[in-house]
C-alpha cells in the first residue's frame, strides 16, 4: 500500500502473516504489538493504550505498523472512520517481491456512502481492485475490519461479513501469497489526486482535522522469527476445516454484498483487462 502523502484520506489496513514460533494471539495494548512508523504527533493514546486516535491535518497525517512480522492467521481491529465530509481522506491498512493484502477507507462527501477498497498483492503484482459501499455510516461507532489468511483462502471481513474472498488457486498456477512475512501497517494520509471519486472530490481542509479511531488490536497468526514449522502446522486454528470455506450463512452474506454494494471489481473492468485474469475465471 502506498505509504506517500497524497490530497486525500487513506486508512491503510493491512495484514499479513508469516514464518513464525509459537501461535501468538491475544487482544492487546497498542504498544504490546504495534510501534508508530510516522509522525508520532499524530496518534495520540487513549484509554490506557487501549485504543488511539490518528489526526490528519494540513501539516501531516501518520501512521504505524506492527513489532513483528507473521505468516497465516487472522488480524482485526474496531476502527471508527472520519464523519462529515472527509473527501480526498484515505485510511489504509495493509505490506517488494512484494506480498500485499489491503483495506483502504476511501473519504466521502457528507450523506455519501464509505467506500472500502481491497486489494491483493501475491509474488509481486497487485492490481486486483475491489470496491464496496459499506451499508452502514461508518463514522458513527466502532466496526470490525478482519482479514483470515490461511493456506486455502485470504477472506477481508466487514462486521464478520465477507466481502472478499482469494481462493488459494496454486494448482492452476495462481499466485498465492504463501512465503513471504507480512507486517500489519496502518497509515491516515491525504489522497485527494484519487481517493474520492477518482479525485473529484477534494479534501476540505477547513473540515480539519480529521481523526479517525483504532481499538481492540488483535493479531493471531505465526510471529517472526521462529521455527517454521509453525506457518505449516494443521492443527492451527485458523487451518481448521471450519475455516477451510465461507460457511452456509457466510457465502449467503458474501452474496449479497456483490449483489447490493459492490461497485467496483477488476474482473469485470475489460478497459483495463480486455483478457479476463486467470484467478477470476477460477473464481476468486
């Protein structure tokens, strides 16, 4: 995920897993797992550590990333997104042969829908864009934003509702981000030359600042550095047949989300891809 500043609002979320020891997994203070990577000024600690606030204003947005690196496993955290017109803002979450798995937060107008942009990077390309209107004013409380990564699927998860899946499609010759430790970095950060509406819309700076909401860290996956028998053991949870697919309920909830708030997919874009990419054809 691109870490420059831009004119607009980015909340960059983004987790990945890798070569580990022991599982490690519980709900944690900021400072237990997570360090600040930019602009120490602008995130500012709450509740004993136990969320933070991050501030964009017209002298810097910031940003952090997590101590460690892991291999498969789940991330989640509660974030409560900038309210009122926060065009051009992004929040982003995500990780050169490069591994990537991104939520961005793209900014709106005041009354406009959050859109939310995830994106994939597997043994160096990305380009893998979708985008999804959330049904629900993001601003006004805390949401869960989670990404399961195990050997068979990467799943981005909105309230536990999927609203992505990567189907590990290796037997076809598919890439599939499977080796290489990721980092779980966060940045706010202004991106006004594209976030909203393709940069129509642009920041309004006396709206600043603009501050958006972390809590609830959880990171459960395989820590490096360790023995690497931990990334390839089965019997971790997250390897568990209950997650091998998206259950009954999770696949019905799957569906309507493509059926009633995507409003972007790459598979379906043939200006940019006249040939459709091999992993949508073998389903995603």
């Amino acid at each position: 995920m691109t870490m420059a500043l831009r004119n607009a609002f980015v909340l960059l979320f983004s987790c990945v897993l890798a070569i580990s020891f022991c599982v490690w997994g519980k709900p944690a203070t900021f400072l237990d797992d997570f360090q600040i990577t930019w602009s120490d000024s602008h995130i500012r600690q709450i509740d004993g550590g136990k969320a933070i606030q991050l501030v964009l204003d017209q002298n810097s947005g910031c940003g952090f990333a997590s101590k460690r690196k892991y291999l498969f496993g789940r991330v989640s955290m509660k974030i409560k997104l900038i309210p009122g017109d926060s065009a051009g803002t992004m929040n982003s979450d995500t990780d050169t042969l490069r591994d990537e798995l991104d939520f961005e937060f793209l900014g709106n107008r005041s009354g406009q829908p959050y859109t939310v942009q995830t994106n994939i990077y597997a043994h160096g390309k990305g380009d893998r864009e979708q985008r999804v209107n959330l049904w629900f004013d993001p601003s006004a409380d805390f949401h869960t934003y989670t990404i399961m990564w195990n050997h068979h699927h990467i799943v981005f998860y909105v309230d536990d509702v999927p609203i992505r899946v990567y189907k590990n499609n290796e037997a076809r010759n598919i890439p599939f981000p499977k080796f290489q430790p990721m980092g779980v970095y966060s940045t706010l950060w202004e991106a006004d030359d594209w976030a909203t509406r393709g940069g129509l819309e642009k920041i309004d700076w006396s709206k600043a600042p603009f501050l958006a909401y972390y809590k609830d860290f959880d990171i459960e996956g395989c820590p490096v550095p360790g023995p690497a028998s931990c990334a390839s053991n089965t019997g971790n949870w997250w390897e568990g047949s209950t997650y091998q697919a998206l259950n009954a309920m999770e696949a019905r909830r799957y569906r309507w989300v493509r059926m009633n708030h995507m409003i972007y997919d790459y598979c379906t874009d043939k200006s940019r891809y006249p040939v459709i990419p091999p992993e949508c054809i073998a389903g995603i």
